[in-house]
C-alpha cells in the first residue's frame, strides 16, 4: 500500500528564506507526483507535476524534483514571501489502471512571518 | 484547466441527518473524484465517479454511506448519509489529469 509522507510537518521563517520541503513515498511505481498548495477555504491549487519519467520541474520561484528509485521528492522555494504561507501537499498518482487518483502526504504548514 | 463551483461552502448538520454537496464543472470531465479531509489530517480519496456507471469506492467507503451521482459529464453529487460527529471533515471533489487535477473550494462539515 502506497504510502506518501511529508517533513517537517510545520515550518515558520523569516520573509526571504529560501526553502525546502520533503516528500517521500514507499511505492516507487508511481504515473507522476504533484505540488499542491491549500489555503482555508479556497481547495487545493496545484503547482508544478513532474511525470515519473521526468527528474524536476520549475515555475518562478519554485522548483520540485523528483528521485524515484529513492522514493523521494522536495520543492525548494526561493526567497519565500508571506503570501506563500499555506500547506502544502505532495500527492501521486499510483501507476496501475486508473492513474487519476491520488495518493495525498501529510502536509507541511508553512508559515512565512514579515 | 477546469473551473469548479461546489456547494455548500459550508453546513453544520444534526446527527442522523444527511447532506447533500454539489460540483457543477464547466467542462466536460471524463472522471471526478471525492475526497475527505478530516481534521488535521490530508485527503483521503472516497471514490471516483464515471458518467454513466456506478461510483467505485475506496476501501473504507461504502455507497450506502456515501452514495454519488453523476447524470452527465459536468456535474456530481456526494451524499453523506446518516451523519455522525466522525464524518465532520472538508469534503472536496475534482476533476482528472487531463484537466488539471482541478479541486473545488471544498465543503466544510460540522456534525452535532
């Protein structure tokens, strides 16, 4: 069973910060892997999708990479701003018949101070 | 990318009553699917609804529990029945890759 864990859990810096978080997953056999972000009561927004043939992907300040023989994917954000406080969710997509569902990690509740 | 409108936003319901949430997508989806977020938890997947078939459920979920519709291929419901205060979570609804892996706002529920 796939299982999809995140650390730290929570994180609290200073504006400016360049950051990473971690995911991990115990399945390597995965279609792809993504980036969500969640703010309260505004659902999920996606930020980057590394297929599993791909190593990393890129937008603005955020880059994700992907090792899946390890089992492991950070996002590292640069400069980070008080507008990218939020949680953040890493999900993959299990690589079997019905590649569209996901498979959420625990999160990581960022928190960005001026 | 896809836009979804789920309703309500929010409900605080009585024990033993049920609810009924709403996604209208404005495009036409292959797929959708149902998550719970329970408190200080992430999202676990409920089910995934294919127009014109039954729901497939998750292990966990049943449809006498949770049962979903999906009369065509921009819209869904999720019921849940028989409410107790364990089913007080977010619950989301989404679209499949081919559009983004779009999320709703999300339907917060408070069981009492």
């Amino acid at each position: 069973k796939q299982e999809v864990t995140q650390i730290p859990a929570a994180l609290s810096v200073p504006e400016g910060e360049n950051l990473v978080l971690n995911c991990s997953f115990t399945d390597s056999a995965i279609y792809n892997l993504q980036w969500f972000r969640q703010d309260p009561g505004k659902g999920l927004t996606s930020l980057l999708l590394i297929q599993s043939s791909q190593r990393e992907q890129t937008s603005g300040r955020l880059n994700a990479s992907l090792d899946k023989s390890s089992g492991r994917s950070t996002l590292y954000i640069a400069a980070s701003q008080p507008g990218d406080s939020a949680t953040y969710l890493c999900a993959v997509s299990p690589s079997s018949y019905n590649t569209d569902k996901l498979i959420f990690g625990t999160g990581t509740r960022l928190q960005v101070f001026p | 990318s896809a836009v979804i409108s789920q309703k309500p936003s929010r409900d605080i319901c009585q024990r033993g009553t049920s609810l009924t949430i709403q996604c209208q997508v404005d495009s036409q989806v292959t797929m959708m699917f149902w998550y719970r977020q329970q408190p200080g938890q992430s999202l676990t997947l409920i089910a995934t609804a294919n127009q014109g078939s039954e729901a497939t459920y998750e292990s966990g979920f049943v449809i006498d529990k949770f049962p979903i519709s999906r009369p065509n291929l921009t819209f869904s419901t999720l019921t849940v029945s028989n409410m107790s205060p364990e089913d007080s979570s977010i619950y989301l609804c989404s679209t499949d890759r081919v559009y983004g892996y779009t999320f709703g706002s999300g339907t917060r529920l408070t069981v009492v």
